[in-house]
C-alpha cells in the first residue's frame, strides 16, 4: 500500500501529539471553561494552527537553524532568541514532567514517582535511537484506546449519585475560557515533528504541509472534543476538576474497570513516543545554543541528553502533573509568540501563509500564555528571566576571549 507524503505527515504528527494533554488536560480545563471548554479546545486549534504555519515557513527560509530558537535568532536577534530558548526549554520541560506523572498515574498507579523516573531516564537514553522507528502503530494504538473509551463512557449512563458543588470562582468567563484555552494549546504543539523536523527525518514539501497541517490540527482537535465530551459526561465538571487520571476514572465511573489495564497500556504508548519527540525538541534547542556559543562548546554529544533528562526530572519530582501541565503550557505558547514574531518578519519570497496568520498566531500565544494559571506564569517568569540571564552571562564573559583571539 502506498502512502502518500499527506498522509504520512499527518501520522507522524499524531505520534508526537497525543500525550500528557490529552490523558491529563481535560480535567483543569473543564474546571476552568466549564461549559465553553469546546470553544476553548477550538480556540487553542487555531493557536496551534497559526504556530503551525510560521515555524513550516521559516524552517523553508532557514532549513538548518535548529528550530524556533534559530528561527527568532535569526530575525529577532540574539537576546529574544535566548528568550525563546528558555521558554521552550521550560515548556518541554514542564511538558515531559507531565508526561512523566501521567502515565505513572494510569500505568503505575501504585509507585507513580518511580514509574515516572524511570520512564525519562530510560526515554532519554534509548529515545534517539527509537525517534525514527516511531510511525503509524502507536498512532494506532492510542487512537485505538481513546475511542474505546469515548464508546464506553457513553454506552452508559453516568452515576446518580450526588456530586460536590463546582466552585463557580473557577469556572467559565472569558478568564477561564482563555485558561482552558492554554491548556489545551499543548495538545497540538506536536506538529513540529513534520514543521520543523529533526535531523535525520523526512522533511516534507510545501505542497504536502498546506494540507496535512489543516488535516492534523482538525483531527487532534476531533479527538480533544470527543473525549473530553466522554469523561465530562461520565464524571461532571466537578469530579473530572478534581480527577488526577480522568480517563481512568470515566472507565471505572462507566462499570468498566475490567479494560483499565487496556488504558494503562494505550497511556503508555502515548507518554513514550511523545516524550521521545519533547526530550528531542529539547536536545535540539540546547545543540543550537551550544552552537552559537550561547552555552559551552562540548566534546561530545551525551552532556546534552543528560541535560534534557535532569531538566525533566527536575520538573517531575518539584510538581504535581497538573501544574507541571501548565507551566508546559505557558512555556510553551511564549515560545510560539517568539516563532510567530520573527514569522511575521520573513520576506515575501519565504512565506508561502499570509502574515496574517503569523500575527493571529502571535496575538493568541501571548494571550495563552499569560492567562495561564498564577502559580504556572510566575515559574515560567522565573525560568525566563533566570535561563535567559545565564545564556547571555556566559556570552558576555566569552566576549574578551573571543577578541584576545580576533583583534
């Protein structure tokens, strides 16, 4: 059977897409939208969309730049690059503890913090020689368990019994919706795999990104809605709020507990090819700062492998899953409004999207970003302004060296 590069890039987008948000974040954004939790999923496609578009277009006008770094470096200059490195490598890392947390919490209920370790430290060193053996069977599993899933949670009806009161403080408004919004935005950020590929994949042609983008981000966005819709309808606002695995829960809510090991497995799946292409992600921002001598020269490549796995580990051991979601979240859409501002600067003859999509794209990602939840902003802040700070120190005391050596 023949696939077509359309096809193949819409697959191997979903392999590094649905993970962490879609097995965790349905719980704090219907606590946090409410009802308006579609409109919020919907308004984070768009976001992704956008995001989608800009990094696809200035990986064509800068095929070797490692990434949105490279990208803002090169037409922001260096200092919002170094911000941009940050944020992304804040929001893989928040992104990979949540990753982390969530399949300890479906996989390995009962040791949660060991079952999540051990699954970065193993990621990170078997995780470069399995990125490329990573196509349509895990896709296919995941998507296999999660409509289950949907079809069990509404073959029966939800429970009777009463359920605490929602804190209506928490839920709904345009507050929450924009809340939600970020939180859902992380579900889509997978495109990278086909936008901006690592070295090593298939890069994919103009051609076959205008439809395979549009087709990925509408399918993950099919999925985001129709499971959401399941544990919402099985557990209600309150309970899916307070829900640490919510799938889990929706399934035994659902008198199917028999098929919990059935989830386990499909969650583990999720959380290791997604976390195979965050840890990835992460390697590559931090070659590229390396590279423009933004941090040390190394003589060998493993240093960066260690780095990106401590930096997960950091995250997962220092924050519960849900919180480490969100800071993921927050990171993550800086890192965007970064790639869509320097998007909004390429040349005419680079672009193959309107600037218009580059300015929506930025528009949303700092709006996403900065509603995030309070605890989650004030971490990210707090990494921005302390890793942009190292990066440009080392620079500035590199500077004497490098004019003792070209006067």
């Amino acid at each position: 059977m023949t696939v077509t590069p359309r096809a193949r890039a819409v697959v191997l987008g979903l392999g590094a897409t649905l993970g962490a948000g879609i097995l965790l974040g349905p719980a704090p954004a219907a606590a946090a939208a409410g009802p308006w939790f579609p409109l919020a999923a919907a308004l984070a496609a768009v976001a992704a969309l956008c995001s989608a578009f800009s990094t696809a277009d200035q990986r064509r006008a800068y095929p070797d730049a490692p990434g949105g770094y490279g990208y803002t470096r090169n037409q922001l200059g260096p200092w919002p690059g170094r911000l941009a490195a940050s944020a992304h490598l804040i929001g893989r890392s928040g992104l990979a503890a949540a990753l982390a947390g969530v399949v300890g919490a479906y996989a390995f209920p009962d040791d949660r913090v060991l079952g999540g370790a051990l699954l970065i430290a193993l990621t990170a060193v078997v995780g470069p020689r399995l990125r490329t053996r990573i196509g349509w069977a895990p896709v296919l599993v995941v998507l296999v368990v999660l409509a289950l899933v949907v079809l069990v949670c509404f073959s029966v009806a939800p429970p009777g019994d009463p359920v605490p009161p929602a804190d209506p403080a928490r839920g709904g408004g345009l507050d929450g919706l924009m809340s939600a919004a970020g939180l859902m935005f992380v579900v889509f950020t997978g495109f990278e795999r086909v936008t901006a590929p690592l070295p090593g994949d298939q890069p994919f042609t103009t051609r076959a990104l205008h439809v395979a983008l549009p087709v990925l981000v509408g399918v993950v966005l099919v999925v985001v809605l129709a499971v959401g819709a399941a544990v919402l309808h099985q557990l209600g606002a309150a309970r899916l709020a307070l829900s640490p695995a919510p799938l889990r829960d929706a399934l035994i809510a659902a008198d199917g507990r028999a098929l919990v090991p059935v989830l386990a497995v499909g969650a583990a799946v999720a959380g290791v090819t997604t976390l195979v292409f965050v840890l990835a992600g992460a390697r590559r921002t931090l070659a590229g700062l390396v590279e423009n001598g933004d941090l040390p020269a190394l003589r060998a490549q493993w240093p960066l492998d260690v780095l990106t796995a401590v930096f997960a580990l950091t995250a997962f051991l220092l924050l519960t899953p849900t919180t480490a979601l969100a800071v993921g979240a927050c990171g993550t859409a800086f890192y965007y409004g970064f790639t869509n501002a320097s998007a909004r600067i390429l040349l005419q003859e680079d672009r193959t999207w309107s600037m218009r999509t580059a300015c929506l794209g930025l528009g949303l990602s700092v709006l996403l970003a900065m509603n995030a939840p309070v605890d989650a902003l004030l971490i990210t802040g707090v990494g921005l302004a302390i890793g942009t700070g190292l990066l440009g120190l080392h620079r500035v005391r590199q500077q004497p060296v490098d004019h003792q050596h070209h006067p």
